[in-house]
C-alpha cells in the first residue's frame, strides 16, 4: 500500500515536468524573438514594414530549436524535428500568402485563419517526425490545430496588446504540451 502512494507523485510529477518543459521551451524561444526582433528593426529604415519579416522567421527558428531540445528525450533524431517544423512554417507562409490574395469579401485574411493555418501546417509537419515515436501521433495534428485555434478565439483579429503576442507562447504550447505529457507516460512503440 506505501509503495503505490509512494510512486503516485512520481507518476504526476514526470508530466508536469513533461508539461513545463515544453510550455517554458516555447516562452524562452518566444522571449527571445522579441529580444532579436527589438534590437534589429530600429536598426532599419521602416521597422513597421520587417517587423514580420524578422519576427516570424526568427520565432519558427528559435522556437523548432528549443522544442527540439526537449522532444531530444524521445525521439532519435531532433534535427528531423527542426526541419520539419520549418518546413510546415513555409507551408503556412505559402497558404497565407495564397489565401491573402482571394478578395477580403471571403474572409481568409483574417488573423484567425491565419492562426489556424499555422495549427494545420505546422501539426502535419511535425507529425511526420511524431508518427514513429508516438503511436497515436496523428494526434499532434489536432493539438497542434486547437492550440492554435484557440489563440485566435483568445486574441481575435488582432494583436493588439503585448499580452495577446505573449499568449503566442502559452496556449498552442500548452495544447501540444498535455498531448506531449501524457506521451511521456505511455510505452514507446517498437
């Protein structure tokens, strides 16, 4: 009977560690965008124009090497996770860029799509590196979306507070955080 309430803890602790890891992977990677993107764009003659070019490439960078980092646990090789990270941030960056074109009457410009997209884009990329660690890896796709979705119930069509860009690092990585967690304590497929 001890020894069950002894492990118990154990038991908790090892995906909330799981949990923290990754939410704190993203806040860090997420802080230290905003650091690169403040030191840079003053340097440059219209900053209002290359806030997103700088901001966004930086942040998909920074953020697939800290996940990287800590997925390093379970998955072989954490490079594979890095670029297919990137490569689902260029395919949302193509499906915005795409859908930005069609008339504003169809109401794919907004921000909320735009989140999505990344949700969508970046969930299937990701799960590709997922599918032959996790056995339920497809699942990544859906936190990945609600994540995402999520954000854009948050912050509504635009960002508009330093708050709704901090919630960037919280809430997807929260969604594919419990996923993750929860990962962590099942049996690795062989």
């Amino acid at each position: 009977m001890d020894h069950a309430s002894a492990s118990t803890p154990g038991r908790v602790i090892a995906p909330l560690n799981t949990w923290l890891q990754w939410v704190g992977a993203s806040i860090l990677a997420t802080s230290v965008t905003f650091l690169v993107a403040y030191l840079l764009l003053p340097a440059i003659d219209d900053p209002d124009r290359w806030a997103a070019p700088v901001f966004l490439p930086a942040f998909g960078i920074l953020l697939a090497l800290a996940q990287a980092v800590v997925l390093s646990k379970w998955i072989r090789n954490p490079f594979r996770w890095f670029a297919v990270s990137l490569l689902g941030w260029l395919l949302a960056f193509m499906t915005i860029t795409a859908l930005a074109a069609l008339p504003r009457s169809m109401g794919f410009g907004s921000t909320g799509t735009t989140l999505v997209v990344f949700g969508v884009s970046t969930g299937i990329a990701q799960w590709i590196a997922l599918r032959q660690h996790f056995a339920a890896g497809a699942l990544w796709i859906v936190a990945s979306l609600l994540g995402w979705g999520a954000l854009a119930l948050v912050v509504g069509e635009a960002f508009t507070k330093p708050a709704d860009l901090a919630l960037v690092a919280l809430i997807p990585a929260a969604a594919t955080g419990v996923l993750l967690s929860w990962w962590s304590t099942q049996p690795r497929p062989s």
